[in-house]
C-alpha cells in the first residue's frame, strides 16, 4: 500500500488502542503460530509526530510456520506482498478493513534483523525525548515539502535517521 499523499500529524494517544485492537485481529487468527505482536513505527513512540498509520511487526519462529501464518491471514482478508525489497520481514496487505485504522503488517522471525531496527529504533526514540523532538520536526517539514511524493519524503528524513541509528548502535 504506497503513500499517495504524506499527512504527517501530531503524536495521538489513540494509536495505542488501535494496535491493540489490531494486535487482537492478528492473534485471534494466529494463536500459537506466532509469538508475539509488537507495535513499532513511529506511532508506538509517545510524543513521535508520525503518519497515521500503525505498524506492526509480527513474529514467528522462523519461517517454518510462513505458510500456515499466510493462510490464516489470507482467511481474515490479507494478502502476502512479498519482501518489498527489505529481507527479514514480509509485507502483508489487506481490503475491507474499515473497523481498523490503517496499518502496515509485517511478519518477521524472531532472528530476523529488520525486526530487531524496529524494535531497537523504537526503544531508542521512546528513552530520547530530544531524538524524538528532532526527528518529529524533520518528518512535519519533510511531508510540507514533499505532500505528494513519498520517495522525496523518506530522501529528505534519511540522513536524520541514519544519525539516530548510529545514536543507538544501528547502522
């Protein structure tokens, strides 16, 4: 689901509720397939200003179970988009989904890299209130630049990000 048009808005305390609902979507249909849910992306960091949409990171043992995690998604209305040119996660999309607010699903093994930036970046932001003041400022200015180009979006945002990974030890 590409960004047609960067809205990025001040952080809201909603979006704690709307992955939980989400969160129990997902493990009502998965169960034990998986081990856990985690809320990353900027919208789990308190004060972050972000997209309004929730990202989530799914997580398996390790791709054993890809399939089975597949069907039971594909039974509650996702479909499996592939890596989308990042290894160690895949993207899920879904429709008819209007009980949720908009998300990005991702499934990852709990070995995979991807999922371990996501959840060291998001822990990082949520102890650094200036990394996260900071970081707020360069989306909020990269979406007035950018409203209708998400490629220039994230361009413009990269080179903050990749000072805040070193902060936190990622590269």
């Amino acid at each position: 689901m590409k960004t047609a048009k960067v809205t990025v808005v001040p952080y809201d305390e909603a979006w704690k509720s709307d992955f939980a609902l989400i969160r129990r979507e997902i493990e009502d249909a998965l169960g034990e397939l998986i081990l856990g849910i985690e809320h990353v992306g900027s919208t789990s960091v308190p004060g972050m200003s972000a997209k309004p949409c929730i990202d989530l990171d799914v997580i398996i043992s390790d791709y054993s179970v890809f399939g089975a995690v597949t069907e039971k998604l594909a039974a509650i209305g996702y479909f499996h988009e592939g890596d989308l040119g990042i290894g160690g996660r895949e993207a899920f999309g879904y429709t008819d989904k209007p009980h949720l607010k908009k998300h990005h699903l991702y499934v990852c093994p709990q070995d995979s890299a991807e999922l371990h930036r996501h959840v060291t970046f998001r822990n990082f932001l949520r102890e650094n209130p200036e990394a996260v003041r900071k970081y707020s400022l360069v989306k909020e200015k990269a979406a007035q630049l950018f409203p209708d180009d998400i490629d220039q979006y994230i361009a413009y945002k990269s080179p903050c990000i990749a000072e805040l990974y070193a902060q936190c030890g990622l590269k």
